[in-house]
C-alpha cells in the first residue's frame, strides 16, 4: 500500500478519522491543561580552604586548593541530599524538589545547588534557603568533629541563586506523546473499518439462492413428467372412439 492508497482510503473513511481527530486534540489539550510548567533556579558555590592552610599564600584561598576539598565537597552533597536534611529544608519553608550534586566538568570542589518547581516566585526563594542552609550544614559537619575554627573549610557563592527559568522539556514530551498516540489510534480505526467492508463486498461471499428445478425434483419423487408424446394420446384416441355409439352404427351399416 502506497501513500496514494492511504489518502484515499483516509478520504473514503473521513467520518472515521475525523472523530479520532477531534479526539487527539481533546487529549493534547488536556494534557497542556493538567501538566504545569515547571521553573528551575540554581546557584553555583565552592569549597575553600582553611584561613590556617592560606597563611603561606598571604591568606588568598583561590590560590591554596587540595584534593581534600572535592571529597569533601562530595559528602556535603550526599548529605544535602539525605533525608533528614530533606525533612530539615521542608521545616525550613523549601518547596518543590531540590538537588545538590558536584558540578558537572568542574576543575574543582564546585557544587551545584538547584530547586525545580510550578511556582516561580518559591522556586528562588527555596533555592536561596537551600544555599544558606547548605553553608550551615558544613559548619555543623565540622564541628560534629570537633574542628577548629582557624582549620575549617569554608564556603563561597560564586553564582548566586539565579532567575527561574522554564523547564518546558517534560510538557513537551508528554504533549508529543499524546499527539502520536492519539493519531496512530485514528489511522487504526480508520482502517480497521476499511478492512471489514473490503471482505464484505467481495464476490462470493453470500451464499448462493437455491435454483428452482421442479422437474428433477419430480424424477427424484417417482413422478413422471408429463408431456405430449405419441404413444401416450394413443390410448386415449382409441379409447374415446371405442365409447362412440354412432360411429358404432355407422360402420355396421357400411359393412356388406
């Protein structure tokens, strides 16, 4: 089957497909009305080193970096991410979902810190309580272990919470979804009932009205077929003849 015989076969079961399609732009619109857009902010922030470790580089901690501070980068995120600090954030007024991980490709202890939400406006601000709290939680981590003050690892925003911005990725796809889903199922309708009156209008289908043959119905019964034969008007002449009384007398008087 070729594109030609598609189209007109869409155009010959068009009360088929239209239906479908009407139906497709229901669902899509329905999902554009049930799946929000949602809003993403995120802040970039680092690890430092300690005021005692910066002393020989005159107190620059840009220029005093160890590869203690990525490990310890990494523990900090795994616990933003555990759940008594997801218990701890959402007492704190955090909304929607939050994430902290090591910053993708980075050349050092950077860390992501994002939130993702329907509500713009609460998206910054519990990106901006996430940032804060995450600053604390180091502090408190290190004085779990009873670290000096001089020798803690500090932290520093280098990218501040930023403007939320449109996460349309996810609506799109559940949009495309129903598109696709809602079209395929019109074309398998619309042929479907293509298919059933193809076979019903093929010849031989029906079976075929039963011939009316009288006469080898008769031969079948015992029954002679009647007819005007020779032999058979014989008898009959004769006999008519025979109950004659005039013709009877009439010959009598002719005989010598």
């Amino acid at each position: 089957m070729d594109l030609a015989e598609i189209w007109r076969v869409m155009r010959r079961r068009w009360y088929v497909l239209l239906p479908g399609l009407l139906l497709t732009a229901a669902l899509i619109a329905g999902v554009y009305l049930l799946v929000p857009v949602e809003y993403r902010s995120q802040s970039t922030v680092t690890l430092l080193n300690s005021k005692k470790a910066t002393v020989a580089f005159d107190g620059n901690p840009f220029l005093s970096t160890q590869a203690s501070l990525t490990g310890m980068a990494d523990g900090l995120a795994r616990n933003l991410n555990s759940d008594d600090s997801r218990a701890d954030l959402k007492a704190r007024g955090v909304t929607g979902a939050y994430e902290a991980k090591i910053a993708d490709n980075a050349q050092g202890p950077f860390m992501w810190l994002s939130v993702t939400g329907t509500d713009p406006a609460a998206v910054l601000k519990s990106d901006q309580v996430f940032t804060a709290y995450a600053e604390k939680r180091l502090q408190e981590f290190q004085s779990q272990q009873s670290v000096a003050p001089e020798a803690m690892i500090r932290m520093a925003t280098i990218v501040p919470p930023q403007k939320p911005e449109a996460q349309t990725k996810t609506r799109l796809q559940y949009l495309i979804m129903a598109g696709a889903l809602g079209f395929v199922l019109s074309l398998v309708a619309t042929f479907f009932v293509e298919a059933r009156r193809r076979r019903s209008d093929k010849p031989g289908r029906h079976r075929p009205a039963p011939a009316e043959n009288a006469p080898a119905g008769n031969s079948a019964a015992g029954i002679a077929p009647t007819g005007n034969s020779g032999p058979a008007a014989e008898p009959g002449a004769a006999g008519s003849g025979a109950g004659d009384p005039r013709t009877a007398r009439t010959s009598a008087g002719a005989s010598p």
